[in-house]
C-alpha cells in the first residue's frame, strides 16, 4: 500500500472520529435543556385562571333575609269578661285628635257621671248618628251640630281635664264604641234624654240606663 493511500485512511477515520464525538455532545444537550415548545408562553402565564379550576374557599351569595313584623296592637282583639275589664285595659288615655276627640268629648260631658254602659250607650247614638244619613256624617259634625248637646258651645267644647281618671275612661269608651268591641244595651239609639225631662218624643224606647233613657 502506498504512503498516500494510507494518508487517505488515517484522514478518514480522525474526520469519522470526531463527528461521532460531536453527535454524541449535540443529543447530550438535548435531553439536559428543555425544548421551546416545553415552556410556557408569556401569553399563558399572564392569562386569567381557567374556570375550570376550583378556588381553595368559596363565598355563598350575599341573600336578603325576610323577617316577619311583629303584629300591630289593636285594642278590638283585646279579650276581657266585662266592659271595665276592656276599659282598664286600654291603659292611659292616648292623644286623640279630629272626630274621635269629639266623640270622647261627648262621653265625658254628657255621661262622665254614669256607669261605663251609660258611657258606651251616649257613644253609640253619636256613632249610630253619623252612619244614619239624618243627621251630619261626620262625629264631629253630629256633636257640634246646633241644638242637639247642651255641653257645646258655639263651635267648640269646655276644656277637658285630660289627666283626670274621667277622660281616660271616656276615651277607652269612645274607641271600644268605635270598634264596636262590646254590645250597648242602647244599640240602634239615635237619642236619649235625662230621666228628669219628659220630652213626649213619641219615639220608640230602647233602654233606660242611670239617668238617661234611650229611643230610636
């Protein structure tokens, strides 16, 4: 074999030599070093958290809750055995004002002397006055009506000791009345007079209650 021919050789093993070596580094570095498509975007770390993932606490919705209001006090749903069980317990008097200061006015003038069922008797011919269409329609408007209570005084009533044991029970009996919450011996009366008088009305007799006698 010539000297050149064996030149050729040698040069040919060095060059296969040393591109075994470098293939061997090249797949070395490839498996160390993760591939680009490996790694996460920059878009994918930036974006939101899927919905798919489950948060570590989760908050219930805010809810309205309902509650029921306590009922309202209402003195017809009272229950008493007796007129002056009822009337003790409306307690104090309370500020009345308009048509039902009118109607306790009337009470108290005219029949704070009487028994309680005296007291609700006059209450009902002021009520039963109004609602009858012969006279004003108003409670008010019956009590200051000309000529019909001798208490009244042009338009207007004397003052009214408002403190006093008499007027207390004159508005428990006006409210009783208005809510019709206990029967009068007297129901139906328009009028009533006192038992000193004797009018000779010639009107249907109802009742006779203390000093006061009642008709239709």
């Amino acid at each position: 074999m010539s000297y050149r021919l064996k030149a050729a050789i040698a040069a040919a093993f060095a060059l296969s030599a040393s591109a075994a070596v470098t293939a061997a580094d090249m797949s070395s570095a490839s498996e160390a070093a993760p591939s680009a498509h490996m790694l996460p975007a920059i878009s994918e770390l930036n974006a939101a958290p899927s919905t798919a993932t489950k948060p570590d606490v989760i908050f219930a919705a805010p809810r309205e809750v309902a509650q029921p209001l306590a009922p309202l006090s209402d003195s017809a749903d009272i229950q008493a055995d007796n007129l002056a069980a009822l009337v003790s317990a409306h307690g104090d008097a309370e500020t009345l004002d308009g048509d039902m200061k009118c109607l306790a006015g009337a009470v108290y003038f005219e029949s704070k002397g009487e028994s309680l069922e005296g007291q609700l008797a006059v209450a009902r011919v002021v009520i039963n006055r109004a609602k009858s269409g012969r006279f004003a329609s108003s409670l008010c408007g019956v009590v200051y009506q000309p000529g019909q209570f001798s208490f009244v005084r042009g338009r207007g009533m004397p003052a009214i000791p408002t403190a006093s044991q008499s007027w207390r029970r004159a508005v428990a009996i006006a409210q009783i009345a208005m809510k019709d919450a206990w029967d009068s011996q007297a129901e139906g009366a328009l009028f009533f007079h006192a038992r000193r008088v004797s009018p000779g009305w010639g009107k249907a007799k109802l009742a006779a209650i203390d000093n006061h006698i009642f008709y239709r």
